[in-house]
C-alpha cells in the first residue's frame, strides 16, 4: 500500500467540521492572552493580536491552495477539509479586521480614511471583500444553486485574494524581510501552477 | 550656523524627576519661545508623563540587527559583546581618537531625563533615562568652527547579529544630526534606564535620545561619532528616501506614506487602550525654533 493510500485511509473516518472549533478555540486562547497580556502579548497586545490573526489567515488561505497540487502530486487526498480551511481563513481575516478596526485605529471614520489613503490597507481590504462572496457561497446549497461550473469560476476569487493578502504583508513590512516573499512567492507560484496546469491541459486535449 | 542654543544650566541641578521637569519648564521659558501659547502644553504635556515599566521597555523593540519582531531584540541581544567598548570619533575635531567608553565620558555628569519616546510606528513610552547631554561630549571632543553635522555608527558583530546576516538594512546602522540639533540640551547620550545600565536590546553601552524625533533617530550602541560639514547619510532614508527623512521629527500633520502619525498608541494601556493625539516634536516645542523657516511638511 502506498503512502498516499494509508494516510487517505487514516482520514477516511476523520470529520471535517472540528477544524472550526480548533480554529475558533484557537482565537478565543489568542484573544484570552492578549486580554491578559501573557507571553508575546505582553508589552503591545493590540498589534500583536491583529498580527497573528492576519498571518493565521495567510496561512490558512495558502494551505488552501495547496490542496489540489497535494492530491496531484502525492495522492493525499483533503479535498473535504478544504471548505473549512477556506472558511476558517476568512474567520481570521474578519478577526483580524475586527482588531484592526475596534482595537487599533478605533473609528470607523479612520478605517476608511486608512482605506483609501493606505496602499497596503486597500490592497488588504480588497482582499477581504473578495473572500466575502466566497464565504457566503461556501455551503452545498449555494452550489446546488449556482450550478458546480459557475461556483468553481466565483471561487477562483480565492486565487487573486490569497495573493493581494501576501502583498498586503510585504508592503506593510519594514526593511527587507523574507517572510512576506516567501508568502508571496508560494502564493503566486501555487496560482500559476493552476494556470500552467490548465494550459497543458488544453494542449494535450 | 544660523542659530545655536546655549545651555546655560550648570550640572548642579540635576536629577530627581520633580527637579527635572521644572528644569525643563525653565530651559522652555529660557528659550525665549515667539509662541508662548505652546509652552502651557509643554507643562501639560510633562505632567501626564508616567514612565512604562522596565519589563515594558525591555521586552518591546525595534533593533533590526537583532531581528524584525518586536521580541527579537529581547531574546538575541544578549549576543552583543559590549565590553570592552570603544568609541571612536573623527572628522572635524579637536581631539579626534579611539576612546575607551569610560575614558570619553570621565569627568562628564549622568542626569536622569524622563522622555517621551515616539516611534515612527506610531507607539510611544515614557523612559527614565540616565544620560549624559551629548552637548557635553562634543565640547570634550572639541567641535571645529566648520562642523555642521553629527554622524553615528552602530556596533557590527555580524556572528552576533542575526539581522545583519539577514541583510535586512544596509548595515552598519547610521544616524545623523543637525549641529544644534545635536547640542540642542535635551539631546542626551543614554547609559542606563531607571538607574540600571542599559540593557543590550535597548541599545548598550550608550545611545544618542533625542526626544522630539522619531525613536528610529535615537541610534543605539554607537561605535563612531563623526563630525562633519555635509549632511550624513542616515539608514531609514537610505532604505526608503519616500518614507524616512533626515529630520524626522515627531509631527502629527505629515502622515508616514503607508500609517497615520496623527495620534499613537501609548505602551502599557492593554487590550483596550485608547489612541492619543501626538504631539507635535512629541510635545517639546522648545525644539521648535531650531526648525524656523522651514518648512516640516518638505524637510521630513
Ligand atoms: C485576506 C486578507 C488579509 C490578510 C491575508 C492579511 C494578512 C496580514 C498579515 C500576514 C499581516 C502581518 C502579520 C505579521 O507580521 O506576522 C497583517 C498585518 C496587518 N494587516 Fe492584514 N491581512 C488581510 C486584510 C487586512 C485588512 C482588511 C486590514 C484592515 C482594514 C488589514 C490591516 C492590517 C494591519 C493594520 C496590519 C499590521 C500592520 C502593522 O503592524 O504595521 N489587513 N495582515
């Protein structure tokens, strides 16, 4: 038995929706600590929570897209955690808005000001609006009632959100860091694969 | 030079924070401010002033030789080799040499310097300093007539920096000021917070502080101080010449092109704090004369 097989075969029994509830306990414990002001929470709370919610929903949209190449390079096959790791990005990056707005510049006003005057806000912004339709659309009856064909083409929304995320990261950082280009880089990568992949595709029908 | 300040406090009057802060309220009265109506909110300002605690100033800092989290410096720069410690100052000085940190500051008087500190990133503490005025160092040194500029180094020790083998800025870190900038009284050179040395990650043996600019002004573990007639080059503005000039002085009305300058997040408030307005030189007018006729919305 092959590799892929086994660990296909481990997940057959596991259930998909208990990803939410380690997501949303996950940023309850964040949010409990930075109330607290435990660890990393210590000194400045406010920035440091709305950071780790937006590099949790970075990560979280990135692994999304890397569920495809994994099935078609490896055999391992979480195409049914997919939605969850999908939606639980989006609750993160409403999470990380959430702290933007209430914690951080406190005003609506100044969130649209930020908006609009900030590059990186608006290109983060942007991201976040795009995610919306797709959360919303992310059940069986929304597929049901769109049609499989026009759902997957909405939902290519998820490819330009997950890379103006990554430039929302990089345009934001100081100095020269690694961290956002390699998010950038994989994003961009795992999206081109797709193209790439469709472009063979095509040649070899 | 068109205008230089002079310090005319002797160092009889030093230390304890009340003393202090009335000293202030006399080097502002001294100054001769035109605008009488910014000194009450200079007074103002100084009464609010409660310093963050040192866990607060010792575990949150921006040191990019150390690492870009804000932790990063807290849990790296125990690396820093700072003794022993030498500085070695050139240029257009009387006394140029290699001195021994002790040897340079022998003679010169610590004062405590309760400061606000305003980052570019739009946080802020308060700070007990101990320092020693800057003003002070350069006249041992002897300053030429033609100097016009001051121009810092920090510290490379590349196998204890993991930001310098990142290449994150174009290390060494450099810093400059204008002359009177420099001697400007509350200009100081930092060796210790709340009457402790000052810790690696806050920039050990000794820094420049100076208060009304930006935190990323305040170069920390200074190798090298040049005197010079033309403007140095300065790291942040080599970086980023849009976003970081040579004054970068505290100024609520010019906005950093990617966040608000107009108010800040004071360090120590929790959750929930509130944002407060900044003040413009971070609620040290006295400085603002050193800026007259020109215009801080271009010369940022
Ligand atoms: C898909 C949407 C988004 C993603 C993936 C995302 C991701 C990120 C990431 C990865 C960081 C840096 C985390 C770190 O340093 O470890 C960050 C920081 C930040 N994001 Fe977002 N973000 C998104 C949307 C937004 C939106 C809608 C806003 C505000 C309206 C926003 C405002 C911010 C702010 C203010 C910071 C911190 C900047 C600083 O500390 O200087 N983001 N975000």
């Amino acid at each position: 038995m092959t590799l892929s097989a086994t660990v296909n075969g481990a997940l057959r029994n596991v259930r998909a929706w208990p990803l939410y509830g380690i997501a949303a306990t996950y940023a309850a414990w964040e949010f409990w600590r930075a109330v607290n002001q435990q660890g990393p929470y210590l000194v400045e709370p406010i920035n440091v929570l709305e950071r780790t919610y937006g590099e949790i929903a970075l990560i979280l949209l990135v692994a999304g897209l890397l569920v495809t190449p994994l099935r078609q390079w490896t055999g391992v096959n979480l195409i049914k955690f997919r939605r969850a790791i999908g939606l639980c990005a989006f609750f993160f990056v409403l999470a990380h808005f959430l702290v933007f707005a209430v914690l951080d510049v406190q005003s609506l006003g100044r969130v649209w000001t930020e908006t609009v005057k900030r590059p990186y806000v608006t290109v983060g912004m942007l991201a976040f609006v795009l995610l919306i339709p797709l959360a919303v659309t992310s059940n069986n009856l929304s597929i049901r009632k769109m049609g499989a064909a026009a759902w997957r083409q909405l939902h290519k929304l998820s490819y330009v959100a997950v890379i103006l995320g990554a430039l929302h990261y990089l345009w934001l950082s100081r100095g020269f860091q690694v961290e956002p280009l390699v998010y950038l880089v994989l994003s961009i990568g795992l999206v081109a694969l797709r193209y790439r992949h469709v472009a063979w595709r095509k040649q070899a029908a | 030079m068109a205008y230089r300040w002079k310090n005319t406090l002797t160092h009889a009057d030093i230390t304890p924070k009340a003393a202090y802060l009335n000293r202030r309220q006399i080097l502002a009265g001294a100054a001769g401010l035109g605008a009488i109506g910014l000194v009450p909110r200079a007074a103002d300002a100084q009464a609010g002033l409660e310093p963050n605690t040192l866990e607060e100033i010792r575990s949150y800092n921006n040191f990019y030789e150390f690492g870009t989290g804000k932790g990063d410096p807290a849990a790296n720069a125990h690396q820093l080799v700072t003794a022993p410690w030498s500085i070695k100052v050139d240029g257009m000085v009387d006394r140029p040499g290699d001195y021994a940190l002790g040897d340079l500051l022998a003679g010169l008087t610590v004062e405590d310097r309760i400061y606000r500190f305003r980052c570019v990133e739009a946080w802020s503490m308060v700070i007990p300093w101990n320092g020693i005025e800057l003003a002070d160092i350069l006249n041992k040194v002897g300053v030429q007539s033609g100097a016009r500029y001051v121009a810092f180094e920090t510290v490379v020790q590349p196998e204890n920096m993991i930001g310098v083998q990142r290449r994150v800025l174009d290390f060494p870190y450099v810093e400059g000021l204008r002359l009177d900038e420099a001697m400007h009284p509350l200009t100081i050179m930092a060796t210790g917070i709340y009457g402790e040395p000052i810790a690696n990650q806050n920039g050990a043996p000794i820094r420049l502080v100076v208060p009304w600019k930006y935190g990323f002004k305040s170069i920390k573990s200074i190798v090298r101080i040049t005197l010079t007639d033309q403007e140095p080059p300065i790291s942040w503005n080599i970086a980023n010449a849009r976003e970081y000039g040579f004054y970068s002085n505290v100024n609520p009305n010019v906005d950093h092109p990617r966040w608000s300058q107009a108010s800040e997040r004071r360090i120590g408030g929790g959750l929930f704090a509130a944002r407060q307005d900044t003040l413009m030189f971070n609620g040290y007018p006295e400085v603002a004369p050193l800026y007259d006729g020109m215009d801080l919305s271009v010369f940022i």
